[in-house]
C-alpha cells in the first residue's frame, strides 16, 4: 500500500463530503479536531483490526450488506466527529472527559468509550453517511485498496 496515495484518495473523499476539511496528517492512532475539521489517521493502530472493538460493534450497527474497509470506517467516524460536535452540549462534553479520563487511568472498561454521547453520535453519522452514499464508497475503497 502506498501511503501517500491513500491520503490523496482520502483526502478527496473528504472534500466530497465538505470542502472545509483540513489535509489529513498521519499519527499513532486516528483522531481529530473536529471545529478545525483537521483528521488524523494511522496506518498501524488497534482500532483498525478487524477483531477491535470498535470495529465489531460498527459492524453490527452497520449491517452484513455493507462491506466497508476498516481504514474508511475509522475515517468517516472521525468525519461523523466533525460533522456533529455542535450537537453536543457542554454538559455532555464535560461527563465525556470525565470518562474518557477514567478509562485512560484504567478506572472504566474500555467498552464505554464507544458508549459515550459523542462517540455514538460520530458513528452514527458514519453509519448513516455509508448507508446513503454506498456506491461512492465502494469507489473509493477499491481506489485504496489498488494504491
Ligand atoms: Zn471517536
């Protein structure tokens, strides 16, 4: 695979979606500033094994008759991030903290990050995203899988 054509192949799809996206930067794990629309991505993390968590509860939401690559599903969650934070209050935004602070001292299963408000709300929007524009993601996960 070769990286840098991955990123202009994702970097595209973004722009497809909202021309705001900053370029997407490359980091241990995917994140992102979501008021910036600045994404980071990772070729080699956790969440992009097929037996993480976070992609077998994806999975599950998503349906069997939706076959999506990991690397593009971590990506439109981390859209569905940008696409939706307004949505959540400052309220929900502290609890938020609050937990993910706990789970990274080991205090809360792992299992409740995906749980959290935020967190659902981006896959949501990442499920519903694929749902509705399959045929443009089945485009670009053949583009990236021949790079
Ligand atoms: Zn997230």
């Amino acid at each position: 695979m070769n990286k840098e054509k991955v990123l202009e192949i994702a970097n595209s799809l973004l722009l497809e979606i909202n021309d705001d996206y900053e370029e997407i930067e490359v980091d241990t794990c995917f994140y992102t500033y979501p008021v910036l629309k600045s994404i980071f991505v990772s070729f080699d993390c956790e969440e992009l094994e097929e037996g993480s968590e976070f992609i077998v509860d994806f999975r599950n939401r998503l349906g069997k008759e939706f076959n999506v690559s990991t690397f593009l599903i971590s990506l439109l969650h981390e859209c569905g991030h940008c696409e939706t934070w307004f949505k959540t209050t400052r309220k929900q935004e502290r609890y938020n903290q609050k937990i993910k602070r706990w789970i990274e001292k080991g205090k809360r299963s792992t299992l409740d990050y995906f749980k959290l408000a935020d967190e659902r709300r981006a896959t949501n929007w990442a499920i519903y995203f694929i749902r509705n524009n399959y045929e443009l993601i089945k485009i670009y996960d053949k583009k990236i899988k021949e790079s």
